[in-house]
C-alpha cells in the first residue's frame, strides 16, 4: 500500500468516443490540478459517465489520449492506472462480509494478512464503519452501503478517485450528511478526485471546479462561483441554480431588451434579433406595479419558510422571483417586478452564447 | 507488489504479458482468443456431426449404409432420394393432398365423436397414407396440446400469484381416502367406475362441509405450487399402465383427445413453474386500478396481465411445443392405428425382420428436426433476453 | 401479493342487478376456484388418481381375463421379489461376496450418516428429524447396496445403473456445460450463433437422438469404423461389455442434455451485474480472480437449481439405452424405467408397477435430499 499522498494530475487530450454511429463525447480537453477536486456535471447522456469510464480504463477512447500523471494511460488496463473508483450502484460483493469487501483491493495484491487487517480497520474509522466489519451488505442501509464503497476506494491510497455518481440513490437527508462527509475526507486525504453528477447542489458544494457537460461537449469549466455568477452560455446558466434562472425570449436592441411590448435596459450592447434574457430568482424582486420595470399578475406563491416563491405571468412569460416571507400578494394580484440592468444576463438564442 | 504499477512501463510489455493479458477491457487476450475459439469450435463439431450423419444418410441406399462409412455426397456415395420417396410417396394414398384430407378426416370424426350421444354419424375410413397421418397427429396433438396446457397453467400460475388460497389439510385427506376407496372398491369389488366416482365425490362434498370447520391445519399458496410443481418429478412409467386402462375404460384409447389431455398434464408443471414467475413480478398497481374500475378478475387476466407476460407466454409456448412435438412414452403406449404421431413412425422402422431400415429413419428424423430447429432459433431469441432466468433462480 | 376476491359493487344492491349480471358477479366472486380448478383436476386425474392406482398394481397379481383385468391381493410380494427374490439380481446387482474394502467403505459411510443424524438432532424439529431420517436411511441403504456391489467387485444392477446415469452423467453434463457458459460468456464474436447451435441437441427427440447415436457408434458401419482401425480397435465392441456400454450411454445422453446445463447457465452468467465484474476489473483482480470470487458465487444458486432440475429429468431416461443397447449387454444398461417396461412385456403387471413406484421413491428422496439440504441453503444464503 503506497502511503503518503501520491496525488496524480489527469488529463484528457482531445478524447472522443462514440458507439457505433452515436458520438457521445466530443474533442472533449481537460486538465486536472493535483488533489483538485473536480466535478463533472450535466444531464444523463451528457457524456459524463463515458469520460470517467474512459478516465478509468473500462472504456477505450476512439480518438484522443488520457495522462495520469506524467504517465499515457490510454492503453492501460485498469488495474494498472492505480486509480480506485465508486459506483453508483456501490458494487458491493453480496457473498463477502463488510470487511471481506474493504480489503478486496488488498487481497488482489496478496498483502499479508496482517497489514490487510489493519488497513481494514484503519479505513473503515475513517468512515465509521468499524462496528460493522462483520455484516453482509444486505444487512446495511443505504447510507452505510455507500460508505463500505467509500472505504474500498480509499483503502489503496491511489493517485486519483473516481466517483460516478455515488449519492444518487441515497434519500435527501442523508445526501446533504454525506456530502459534507465526503468534502472532508477529500479535504483530509487531499487525492485527486474527479466526480460525476447531474445534481447541480453537489457540483456547487463540494467542487473546486466544475465542469458542465451538455450532449459530449463541455460547456464550461470554472469554479463553482464563477459559473454562479459568471455563465457562458445558456445552457450552464438555466442547468446551475436553484430555482432555474428565469428566461424571457425577445430582442436586444442596441442597450435595451425589448420583449412583450417592453423596454428593459440592458448592460451589455448589441443587435440581435432572437436573444434571451436571464434573471435570476435571487435578483430581482416584487413591488408596487406601477413601480417595477415591468408589471404582471401573481400566478402562484409559494412559501418555502425563509423566502416566498412569486411566480408572475408576464406576457407570454413566466418570471419566478424571490420575495420576503411575508409577502401577502395572492393569485391574480397585480404586481410589479424589479430587473436591474446589472443582474440581467443577454444570451444569444440560436448559439446560447453569452453576449459580454 | 504494490509499487509494481507505478513502475509498470507501457512501452515494454513483454511478450509474455502481450499475449495473456487482454489489450483492454472487454476483450480478451491473444492466448485465451486461441483456447475459447478452439473449444467451441470443438464442440460445435460435436454437435453438429451427429445431425449430418442423420441428414446425409437420408440421402443414401441400403448398400451405401451396410458397407460401411461414407461420409461426403457425390465423394463417397452417391445421393440418392430412396428413403424420401419410400416414406412420402410410396404408399397409394400418399400425394399433395394427403395432409387437407387427413385434416378433414380428423375434423369429420371429431364432430362423429362429439355428436356421438345425439346422431349417430358413420365415421369415415382412413385412407391411410401412415407418414402424413402421422404428421398431421403430430402437429394436431402438438399445438391443441400446447394451447390447452398453456392456458390451463397460465390461469392457474395467476390464481396462485394473486389469490389467496387456504385449503384444510383435513379435506385433503378426506379426498385422498376417498380415491383409494374408488380404485379398491373399482379393482377388488368389481364396482364400475362412474358408480364409485359418483358416490366418492358426493361422500367428498357432504364430509368436506360436516367437518371442516374442526379442521385447523392449512395449506398456502406456497404448498400448493410447490405441489403442482413437483408432478414433474413423477417418472411417466408410473402411470402409463392405469391410464392405459382407465382409457380403454372410457373408450378412448388410440383417440386424439387422449393424448392431448396427457401431454397437457405431462408439462402443466413447466407452465406454472414459469407462469407463476412471470405474474409474482408484475406491478400489483396495474390490477387494483383495473380492479376499482370495477372489471372481473378473468377480464383483468386476459385484457391486463397476459399482454404484459407476452414474451414469457411466447418462450413457454414453444418450449412445451418442442416437448410435446417430441413426446414419446405415452404416444406408444397409448395409440394403435389412428393416432400415430411422427415419433413412433422413427420407432417403426425399427423392423424386426429386416434389421433397422437406416436410410428410411433418417429421412422421417429430418423431417421431424427442421421444424425443430426453427422453433430452437425463436427460443433462444426469448433466453437471451433474459426471459426465462427469473424463474430457474426462484 | 393478494386482495379480497370479493367483488360486490358497493353501491349496487343485488336486487337492482339484472340476472346475468348476478351471474357473472357470482362467477368472478368464485374466480379463485374457476382459475384453479381446471389445472388441479387434470393433475387429479391423470396424475393422481393413476398414481394410487398403479400403487394397487403393485400390491396385486394382475392378470388378463375375457372381461379385463383380475386382481388378487398379494400384499408386498412384488416388492420382495425386487428386493430379496428372483428379480434381485436384476435389480439390486449382486451382493455377495462382501469384500473387505467394500464393508470397510460402509463402515465409513454409516458412521458419517449417523454423526450427520446426531448433528442435527438438536437443532431440528420433529417434522425435520422425520425427513433427515428418511434421507439418512436411504444414504445407508443406497451405500449398502455400492459398497456390496460394486465396491465388492460384483456386478450392478438396474438400480445403480440409473444412479450411474443419475449421478455421474449429471456431475459430467454440469462441469461441461458450465465450462461451455463460461466459455460463451467471453467477449466472443457470435455469442448468439453459438448459443442457438449448442442448444439444438436439447430440441431433437429423445428417440431420434438414441436411433442417431445408435447410427454413428455402431463399429463396422459407423463414421467411426476406420479410426478404430487404425487404433487397432477394430474387433472391440463397445456393447459387448457392460461398463463401456454404460459410458457410451452416458456420452450419448450428454451429448443432449449438456445444451440445458449451458443455456442456465449461460443466462446466470450474463446477468452477474456488471458494476461488481468492473468493480473486481479496476481494483486489479485478473480474470480467473473475478470469476473465482465474484461470479461464481453469485452463480451458485442457479447452478444447484438447474443440477436439481436435470437430476430430475435423467432418473426416468428410458429411449437412449432401449434404443441402443436394447438394455444389453445382459440387462446391464438398462435404466428402472426400462426395467420395468421389459417386466411388463413379460406380462407381469404387479412387478412391473413395483419397479416403477421404487423409482418414484428413490426419484423423491433423492431429489427432495438434495433440494433441501442444497438448494434450499443456497438460496436462504442470498435471500437473508
């Protein structure tokens, strides 16, 4: 068992891969800091998965090459890239106890019986797993299904992790609890961890970078606040935020969004004749109707307990704002909504690019 | 050993790990290409010489077969169509239209049969050609027989996923002491059957209500599958010889209904076996809401369920047409001119006199395997999707 | 997975329904028994009932007259002549002389047995203690009858040639047949190519498969003739001698039902979830290590349950040695169903039934031995 930390870089050199007719990741450049933790994020056939399968050598790239480390391990079998990963579906060996299953990597090696106890016991603290070395994976939850996987993966101490989406079949709760867990482990441990998910809260949280996959291209790759606040296309800016951002179709005309018989000045400049403006929830807010930058009617409210939900009826859009707690606006009410030209994004519509 | 991949260098695998290590994942190595496909091709061999063997000695005459081995056409013997024509064409009545005629036979005396109570209809004489007629049995008692069964289990494997049965263990009892005394009274008392039945079952019936409510014990669902299932552990011979009598009883031996009633029960086992699985994983939901629609239970099974379990239903269905086109045991003890499947024509030309008529047997084997190979291709389209693999691990 | 069967419309009084409404509620109110009924009275009938029936087969002297059949009650006398009369030879195989090896065996043999009975004699229930024991005294029984027999130097006879065909050819077509699964189960070319040409031998009839191997092992006209030949084997006759007949068979009945062992088995392996095969991959275990430790005992389960289901099936074989040995040499290939079928054409009725009701039994507790005590464990191992 190597110790220490041998945190590797990764990186994918214009790695492509289709199946069959179907191409599933395209011209797809990544590079990978060492004890970065990245966060590949996008919805299911974005190509994520295929690039960690890739990244891990269950996959063979159609065109392109994959370094771990200094090393190309493009042509390398898995067992040779010391990398360790996490499956979705755990893998847990049903006929092995806890500890069977832990020390799996260990046995392949043939460590002495010994060494392989101890690594045992030492990974199965870090996870608090230690009173239930003895029980088979049927016997477990969920929660403490996904940590028998966690400590498989780290007991090897390999150069980079990799993690297909290994909270997804958790409950919500139990997802938010391990989230934090797994931010400090990496923290502690420091390996290189790539991390695939289509849930934007776990990108935001537990990423040093993310990046946004959409149908094998990547979209954008930045920090999580970056691609908060600063989104370069369409796509990342409606996929990241919870609510969505709002989106309303019109037209940008010189340093004004024009739409619904509307003006809404703009900070950017341009002439596009189908652009679309984003807003986020966060950003805007309710008041008099006469002194908004625009007015609708209240669609619905909803209270989420620290902030009420608005939803507004705008034209032929729907504007979702964030409003005070106590606001007393009811269905069908008139009301008026705040834009601020600083908070309002301009996108082009057929390319989804972001206009600067 | 655990430094060893970080020293591992790509660049010089050596020939050793070149040839026994896959190149990737999902493929194999060199060596184990050579090992794999060489074992199967060994075993497809074996598999399919036999079925040469069998086709090309249909195709040869009796001096080709008695002096011994040849095996490539046109290079050892030369192929003639002896045996095919001997077999299908000739006795007098065997021509094209030999299979519509037996068919029509069959239809007419059925009708006789059924009608036989009321009118009196002269049944028609055979004009037999033996191999059509034994192919048109064949295929008759096949696919009747599997109908039957098919749909008799697939109620039955339903009933038992659904519905819960308690039956008391006290009645059971009750019925089985019953049927002894029906067959000791029938064989040591001379008491004919109808009249023994007949007062067993009223016996059964006023006993069952008397005193079953004193009975505590019961079977479940569990135990009655389990029951119904393991009849396939009854080895055939067992029964062949009462049955044999209790149908010469009724008057129906050597009769199509005989046999298709057997070879029915013979697989029912298989049916539920696999029905039942199929049914036990279907989404309850689909039926309750069909249920407080307000629809009846056979109009859930028909309209709901079966379309759901068509691929099961179509797998089982060949499967028990493949065993029923092959069976044997009771086809032999059971007929004697009219209802001769393909089977016992094989056995046939086992003849006492002349020896084993080869050339001829392989022509009526061929024809009984081709339809059998097709039905084998649809099959394993069905098992390699899985199909049937939910039930041999219940 | 049950509801109510009681489907009265609420809401609708029965007074208000028209007369084939009621009727058809009464139908589905009684669909239970309507579903259930047609299938549990063909097995009642034709299954059952015969069953009881051969049973007094057994215990009579049948014999034809002008008006049918006559029986007379001669209590177990067919089964002692199997057991201990003119029919034991054939049956059971000779028995005398014991040899010292063979009683040694034995001795082996009854003192596991009787530790396996005590074991469990605390941790079991009466009904439990009832089955051990059934299967313990058949154990003994069956152990006597080999180490006697065969053990001994002596000839077999019907009873252990079916448990030959039983045991070894289940034990042959399993190691083949998984090993051919494994095989396929590679990442080949034309995996359903072969699966569907492996699967064709199980799809001929029995019949034409005895008359097709009877064909190709006969020794001057079969394909086979100049390879012997040449291994200067041309005057063997492989049916002259009762073990290489019994080996011939064997072949010739593997050679059909291999395909069943392979397609179960096939299917089992396709479906060990992928994610643990590429879990073992990455961690770094080889092939064989997969398949050693993660495939297989995934496959355990189906593996016993499809040996169940063949064990099953090879107990009544009958065509394949009537066929190609016609029992011979002697009686010395013949299975207990061919046994007593020939009894039978010899017009003795009674032992013929006999014959048949000890291949039922020896068939349930044989199966039942193991279905419990194998199958049972493995699958309470997975569902616990």
């Amino acid at each position: 068992m190597t110790d220490g930390n041998t945190k590797a870089s990764v990186k994918f050199d214009a790695v492509q891969k289709s199946f069959g007719s179907v191409k599933v990741l395209e011209e797809f450049n990544l590079e990978v800091d060492p004890g970065e933790f990245l966060v590949l994020l996008g919805a299911s056939g974005s190509g994520k998965t295929t690039a960690l399968r890739i990244l891990s050598g269950l996959e063979t790239p159609s065109a392109g090459r994959v370094h771990i480390g200094e090393r190309d391990v493009t042509e390398v079998l898995p067992k040779y890239r010391d990398i360790s990963m996490v499956f979705q579906s755990y893998a847990l060996y049903p006929h092995k106890t806890v500890a069977e299953n832990i020390g799996f990597p260990l046995k392949v090696k043939k460590l002495p019986k010994a060494e392989m106890d101890a690594a045992i016991l030492d990974a199965a603290k870090q996870v608090q797993l230690e009173a239930l070395l003895d029980r088979y994976p049927r016997e477990l939850s969920g929660g403490q299904r996904q940590r028998v996987a966690l400590a498989r993966a780290i007991i090897r101490r390999p150069s980079v992790f990799l993690m297909d989406e290994p909270l997804s079949n958790l409950d919500a709760k139990l997802r938010g609890h391990m989230r934090a867990e797994l931010k400090h482990m990496q923290g502690t441990l420091g390996i290189t961890t790539i991390y695939v998910t289509h849930d934007q809260i776990e990108a935001m949280t537990l990423a040093h970078r993310v990046a946004v996959l959409e149908k094998g291209v990547l979209q954008q790759l930045a920090s999580p606040s970056e691609i908060y606040n600063n989104p370069a296309n369409l796509f990342v800016a409606q996929f990241i935020g919870s609510p969505a951002m709002n989106v309303i179709h019109g037209s940008l005309e010189g340093a004004s969004f024009q739409t619904n018989g509307a003006k809404v000045k703009t900070r950017v400049k341009g002439q596009i004749a189908k652009a679309v403006a984003g807003v986020r929830p966060e950003d805007c807010s309710v008041t008099d109707p006469k002194k908004g930058t625009i007015s609708g009617q209240i669609y619905t409210t909803e209270l989420i307990g620290d902030h009420t939900l608005v939803t507004v009826n705008w034209g032929n859009d729907q504007i979702v704002v964030k409003a005070h707690k106590d606001f007393d606006g009811k269905q069908g009410d008139a009301v008026g909504v705040v834009l601020p030209p600083e908070n309002l994004y301009i996108f082009d519509e057929t390319s989804g690019e972001r206009i600067r | 050993m655990s430094g060893a991949h970080t020293k591992f260098d790509l660049q010089n695998r050596g020939l050793l790990e070149k040839m026994f290590e896959p190149p990737a994942v999902g493929k194999m190595a060199p060596v184990a290409k050579i090992v794999v496909y060489s074992f199967l091709a060994i075993w497809s061999l074996f598999v399919l010489f036999p079925i040469y063997w069998v086709i090309i000695t249909s195709f040869k005459d009796a001096a080709a077969v008695n002096q011994g081995p040849s095996y490539f056409p046109f290079v050892d013997f030369q192929p003639t169509l002896d045996a095919w024509r001997i077999n299908f064409t000739a006795d007098p009545y065997c021509d094209m239209a030999a299979i519509a005629r037996q068919l029509y036979l069959l239809a007419h005396n059925s009708v006789a049969f059924v009608l036989s109570p009321v009118v009196t209809i002269p049944p028609m004489e055979p004009q037999i050609c033996k191999i059509y007629l034994a192919f048109t049995n064949s295929v008759v008692i096949s696919i009747i027989s599997t109908i039957f069964c098919v749909a008799v289990g697939s109620m039955a494997a339903y009933a038992l996923a659904r519905i819960q049965y308690r039956p008391k263990f006290g009645n059971i009892m009750i019925f089985v002491l019953l049927i002894v005394g029906v067959i000791l009274a029938t064989t040591y008392a001379g008491v004919p059957w109808w009249m023994s039945s007949a007062v067993a079952l009223a016996l059964f019936f006023f006993l069952a209500r008397a005193l079953g409510r004193h009975f505590k014990m019961s079977l479940g669902n569990g135990d009655i599958l389990f029951w119904m299932i393991s009849q396939r552990i009854l080895p055939p011979i067992v029964v062949v010889v009462p049955l044999y009598v209790m149908f010469q009883a009724v008057r129906l031996l050597d009769t199509h209904l005989a046999l298709i009633l057997l070879y029915a029960v013979a697989n029912l086992p298989i049916v539920v076996w696999l029905m039942h699985d199929f049914f036990a994983n279907l989404p309850i939901e689909l039926e309750e809401s069909a249920q407080l629609d307000g629809a009846t239970r056979f109009g859930i099974f028909w309209e709901i369920v079966m379309p759901l379990t068509r691929p099961g239903l179509a797998a089982t269905t060949l499967l028990i047409l493949v065993l029923n086109w092959n069976e044997y045991l009771f086809a032999v003890f059971l007929s004697t001119v009219k209802v001769q499947t393909m089977p016992i024509m094989v056995a046939a030309k086992n003849t006492g006199e002349k020896g084993v008529l080869w050339w001829e047997m392989c022509a009526v084997t061929v024809v009984m395997i081709i339809p059998v190979i097709i039905m084998a291709v649809l099959l394993t389209r069905f098992i390699s999707k899985g199909v049937l693999l939910g039930a041999v691990k219940g | 997975m049950s509801y109510q069967t009681n489907t009265s419309q609420p809401g609708a009084s029965p007074a208000g329904l028209s007369s084939s409404d009621r009727w058809r509620e009464w139908v589905d109110r009684h669909a239970g028994t309507f579903f259930i009924a047609p299938a549990v009275s063909l097995i009642l009938i034709f299954a059952i009932f015969p069953t009881i029936y051969s049973m007094v087969f057994a215990l009579s002297r049948v014999r034809f007259t002008g008006d049918g059949l006559k029986f007379r009650y001669v209590g177990l006398r067919n089964f002692e002549k199997q057991f201990f009369g003119s029919s034991e030879v054939h049956f059971l195989g000779r028995t005398e002389p014991f040899s010292i090896f063979g009683m040694l065996v034995f001795a082996v043999i009854v003192v596991a047995v009787l530790w396996w009975l005590y074991r469990s004699w605390k941790t079991a229930t009466w009904v439990r203690m009832l089955g051990r024991s059934i299967s313990a005294a058949m154990a003994i029984f069956l152990g006597y009858i080999l180490c006697a027999s065969l053990l001994s130097g002596n000839a077999i006879g019907t009873l252990y040639t079916t448990l030959f065909y039983v045991l070894v050819g289940c034990f042959v077509q399993f190691v083949i047949g998984t090993g051919l699964a494994f095989l396929c189960s590679q990442p080949i070319r034309g995996r359903n190519f072969f699966r569907v040409l492996f699967f064709i031998p199980l799809m001929v009839t029995p019949l034409g498969v005895g008359f097709a191997m009877r064909m190709i092992a006969d020794v001057t006209k079969g394909p086979f003739e100049p390879i012997l030949g040449v291994l200067g084997l041309q005057d063997w006759v492989w049916s002259a001698s009762p073990w290489s007949a019994r080996f011939v068979m064997m072949i010739c009945d593997s050679w059909q039902w291999i395909p069943f062992i392979f397609i179960c088995m096939l299917a089992a392996l396709e479906n060990v979830p992928r994610d643990h095969v590429e879990a073992a991959q990455v961690d770094g275990a080889s092939s064989f290590h997969i398949f050693r430790e993660v495939t297989w005992p995934q496959v355990v389960p189906v593996a016993v349950t499809v040996l169940l289901i063949r064990a099953i099936e090879a107990f009544k074989i009958m065509d394949l040695p009537n066929i190609m040995t016609g029992g011979g040499p002697g009686s010395s290939t013949e299975s207990m169903t061919l046994h007593s079928v020939y009894v039978w054409r010899a017009n003795d009725m009674g032992s013929s039934a006999a014959i048949a009701y000890l291949l039922l039994i020896l068939t349930v507790v044989v199966c039942a031995s193991f279905f419990n005590y194998v199958v049972l464990g493995q699958i309470r191992k997975t569902r616990a």
